[in-house]
C-alpha cells in the first residue's frame, strides 16, 4: 500500500543495530551490520511516490483502515495496532534484544516482530524485501526449513520465522489465526523454538531497560518526557566503539526542496558532548565511560595534531561525500548523499567539546574508570591545539562550506577547554598547570568579550568583529563563561528573540548560508533559548516555550532535527540527538523540585 512518508516513526535498538518504524508497522529504515552501514531497508529515503513496498518490511492486514501506536512503558519495545473494517485486530510487536548475561551486555544484530491477533479473524500479507548497494540490488532470497537467507553484496542475513516460508517468499494473503514471530539479522540458525525464544528474549529486553530507566535521575515534571529523550539517547550509542551517532538517518532535508540534505549517522565530538552531558545529568554515566573509550582513542590517533570534527563510529577518518542516484530522496526531496564532508573541515569548536565530554571522568568518583594523570596530559595536548587556533577562521558549529571566519562559539569553546583543564589541574594539585591554563582561559574570555559584542546590534555577534546574529552565541551561558544576567547576555537574549524567533521556533542565524536563508527552526536553538531565559530569570516564559516544542514532538514523543514554523512539520534527520538533549536539559532546569511536592 503507498502512503506518504513522514517522521511519524518509531526507533527500537539495542546499541548495536535499530530500525525506524512507521505508524502502520512498516520497517522503512534499518541499516546492518552498523548504524552507518548500507541500509537493509531504504524505503524512507525512496519515497517519492510515497512508502512503497521495496526496501522495506510490513505486515499488510487487508481491510487496514486505522492503527494506534505506543511504547511499553519505559522501554524500547514498540506496539502497533492495526484494525481492519470489519473490526478486526492484529498487534505488532517490534524489538532489538538486549539483556544482561553474566555481567556483559548482549545486543545481537536482530529484529524481533511478533505478530498476534487481537480480534476477529484478521488476513494480512507479510512482506520483507531488502536490498543491498544502497537500493539499487533486491537481496537474493534463498529458501530453507524455518528461515529465508537473503544475501547482498556485503552482507547476508537470516529472517528465521514460525510463519509460513512460502506465503512469506509469494507475499501470499493468509488468515493470522495464532502468533507468528519474524526473527531477522545474524545469518545464523536458531536452535529451538522460535515463538518461545522470541517471547524469552522480549522478556528479558523489558527488563533490562525498565531497570535502566529505574535509575535515572529524571525531574519531577515531564517524566516521561525525559525518559523517552534518555531512551532514544543511549539507541544512538553503537556500544561495541562507544561512538555516538547524531541521528540514525541521511538526507531527510532540512526543509523542502533545500538541498541541506546531510548524512548523520557519524560521531560528531559535539554532539556526542552534548549528549553525554544531558545522560549524565540524568545520572547515567554509562554513556559517557562508552563514550570516553572511543574519544581516547580518536584523540591519541591525532597525536596532538588537527583532530576531526567527525568520525566514523569504527574511527574512520575518510568519510567521502557521494550521492546514491537511484534513490529519490524522502518525498523526493534528493539528493541521497552518504558520508559527510564536514569530516575535512577545520572546526575549531571541536577541543572543546572534547575536554567537556572528558571533564566529569576526573571529578565523578561513582565512575569504574576515572581520569587519570596520563589521560590529562592527553587533554592538555587538545588543549594545547585549541589555544593556537582559537582567533583563527574556522567553517564553525555549522559547518559551512564556503565561507570562514572566527566564529564566537568556536572561540568560547577554545575558552571552555582551557578553563575545564584549569579546574582539572586544581583537581591534580598541579598548580603551575592550573594557573597556565587559567591565564589562557582568561586571554580569550577578555577576547570574546571585547570584540564579538556589536555595539550596533546591542548584542553578541557571530564572529569577532561581526555583527550577524547566531544563536550559538547562547551558549556563552550554559558553559560558564558570562554570568548570564549580564546585561549584554541579556541583551543578547532579547535581540536574538527579535531576529530569530518565530514564536517557540528559533533560526540557527539570520545570514544566508551556502543554500540561501534558513527557513525552518532548528530544534536544539529553541532548547537553548529556553535555557538562556531560565538562566536570567523568565522562566514562565521558557516553561511556556518549552510546552509548546512539547507539543511539536511526533506521536511516540521523538523529534528531528528541524520545525516548520508555519505548520509545525517535523523535518531533517531523526531521531536527532541534540533535539533530544534539548528535552532533557530544558525538563531539568525548568521543573519544580521533588521536595516541593513529596
């Protein structure tokens, strides 16, 4: 059945592989044997005509004519209920596995699906079309006893099921009058049987994440708002590196027709930061001992040089840029583009972000592996890096392509690393150390201030000397540099909300970029013009805002990168990370207090 494509979707994983999911259970993105591998089902990204049936994994019940769609509670398993005309009713139950066993963590490359009918005596039609070469080569299937085999260039994977092999291989109509369970991933054979192995592993897969929510230290307000932020978080760490995508998809756009058509499913150092530090506020510091394992060895592969701004999440560094023209693009909105060509960029933020992700591993006492002496002298080479260049031109926090200049976040970063590696040495009682880096922290804070303020616009300018507005700049508050009822920050504030903001909406900047002028909101700006109102006392204006961003979120709580302002439409990569970050810091900041209420 065709129907249009949108971000109506639902994420299941397990760090290790996941799927984007539909609200009529359609699988329309998976990408194996990684995150930022060849997509097993494509048809997210070829939907022109709308969501078709190649490239993608559905159970088609006859008669369809609405479904309901939710998450168990505090868990990534997903169900979808989908009603026939006559009443009939079949649910569908989607998971990754994950599970504890023996102290290590197990999280195959499997999808589980369980399909079970509700009511009445409902037909479907099961179909499981992957392809291979980025949608350009159908899998060859290849029948056996209780599985398919379907084999691609590079990969070969198992769908294992109870179900009838040949109404699966004819995508025959068949009446569904018992469970049947999909199992598809690893081409490797199953011994036993299979509903029961599927229900096992689902049980165990509600365990092992209601546990994990259980001990999370969420507000009191927009608890589940923040549990499926955290959720949706830790679903973007690739556990087996400890890389941390930025989203799970390439080239939704950023808004129709703009060509701002990007792949995010690499380990941005600003990113994963900005994820690190809301999971830790949640007291999940798991993430971040993932995370650090990958970062050290991103940041000891540079050997005190120029370091990357992204990475693959096996560490590559060569992630050429390439367009896939045979896929039509989300909506038709192409190009397909794969790998990024931002990883060859000079982005001077990016030693900062750094020494924030690292900074809590010398201070946290909870942790199994804290920083240590030989891993401060490491960051001090980063800090190091980013003291020579921080008054130098960059393509900044937003990557253009055509035009540097000495962006004030990737200033205020510079400042953040050496100001973070000061408090480090205190820590150590390396006092010559500290009060070097202090000094420089102070040189480039005096820096900022002097000369990213524009008199002219009565605020904080994007670059030294500039006097376009960036809400970047907003950042100077979350990181410490300016007390943020400074009458500047302030300034500031006001004088973005009128450039900026189309009510709870918020521009990146207001120069036109490589592409033209940014039409949609950017979702984490929003978020961090919550924080900076909080900071300098409205916060019923932010608890207003921050409701309304709320509401914005697609049917199963998640949210993209970007909003249209006009109609509210969700659009760019997804699920975005920083959008998430944005849920959680703003929920933190903004609720009242346990204590007020128990």
């Amino acid at each position: 059945m065709i129907s249009p494509a949108n971000l109506n979707l639902g994420i299941i994983g397990n760090c290790s592989v996941s799927a984007l999911i539909d609200s009529e259970a359609r699988i329309v993105w998976c990408c194996m044997p990684r995150f930022d591998g060849d997509p097993v089902f494509h048809a997210l990204v070829d939907s022109a005509a709308g969501i078709g049936e190649a490239g993608s994994s559905q159970v088609v019940l006859d008669g369809y004519v609405r479904s309901e769609q939710a998450y168990d509670e505090n868990t990534a398993i997903l169900r979808t209920r989908l009603i026939d005309q006559h009443g009939g009713e079949v649910e569908v139950t989607d998971f990754a596995p994950r599970y504890f066993r023996n102290d290590r963590a197990i999280r195959p490359m499997l999808l589980v699906r369980r399909i079970e009918p509700i009511q009445g005596t409902p037909r479907i039609r099961l179909i499981v079309r992957p392809y291979s070469e980025w949608g350009s080569v159908p899998m060859a299937a290849t029948r056996g006893s209780d599985h398919v085999r379907y084999v691609g260039a590079d990969l070969a994977i198992r769908l294992t099921t109870d179900a009838p092999i040949t109404y699966i291989l004819n995508e025959t109509v068949f009446t569904l009058s018992q469970p049947i369970c999909l199992l598809l991933g690893s081409d490797e054979p199953l011994e036993g049987e299979v509903e029961e192995y599927a229900r096992t592993l689902e049980r165990h897969t509600a365990y092992y994440w209601r546990h994990w929510t259980q001990r999370l230290a969420v507000p009191l307000e927009w608890q589940d708002a923040v549990i499926r932020a955290a959720i949706t978080l830790k679903l973007c760490l690739f556990e087996e590196t400890g890389a941390i995508v930025a989203a799970m998809t390439t080239s939704i756009p950023e808004a129709p027709g703009s060509g701002r058509n990007w792949d995010y499913r690499y380990c941005w150092l600003r990113d994963a930061f900005f994820v690190v530090r809301a999971l830790n506020s949640l007291s999940e510091v798991g993430t971040m001992e993932d995370y650090l394992r990958w970062l050290r060895d991103a940041v000891g592969g540079a050997k005190g040089e120029r370091i990357q701004p992204l990475y693959g999440i096996g560490l590559e560094h060569d992630l050429p840029e390439r367009i896939i023209s045979n896929l039509a693009g989300y909506r038709g909105n192409a190009p397909v583009r794969v790998g990024n060509q931002a990883a060859e960029h000079y982005q001077h933020d990016v030693y900062g972000n750094i020494v924030l992700g690292a900074a809590q591993s010398f201070h946290d006492r909870r942790l199994l592996r804290r920083g240590s002496g030989e891993e401060f002298a490491l960051l001090e080479r980063v800090g190091e890096r980013a003291f020579a260049v921080h008054d130098q031109p960059d393509a900044g926090m937003w990557e253009l392509r055509t035009r540097a200049r000495v962006h004030t976040s990737s200033v205020l970063m510079s400042w953040a690393a050496c100001d973070r590696l000061a408090k480090i040495a205190e820590t150590f009682a390396l006092a010559d150390r500290a009060r070097l880096w202090r000094d420089r922290a102070d040189l480039i804070r005096a820096k900022i201030l002097a000369q990213a303020w524009s008199e002219e616009r009565q605020a904080f300018a994007e670059s030294l000397g500039g006097r376009e507005l960036d809400a970047s700049v907003l950042l100077m508050a979350e990181v410490g540099m300016i007390d943020p009822r400074d009458p500047r920050f302030v300034a500031t504030v006001d004088a973005l909300e009128k450039t900026l903001c189309d009510g709870p909406y918020m521009r990146r900047y207001e120069a036109p970029d490589d592409f033209g002028v940014p039409e949609t909101s950017f979702n984490i700006c929003a978020f961090w013009r919550i924080d900076a109102l909080a900071r300098i006392g409205r916060g019923e204006q932010a608890r207003e805002i921050f409701n309304a961003l709320l509401a914005r979120r697609n049917r199963l709580g998640l949210l993209s990168e970007d909003t249209d302002p006009k109609n509210g439409e969700l659009w760019g990569n997804f699920p975005q990370t920083y959008s998430m970050v944005g849920i959680i810091n703003a929920a933190t900041r903004l609720s009242v207090p346990w204590d007020s209420r128990i």
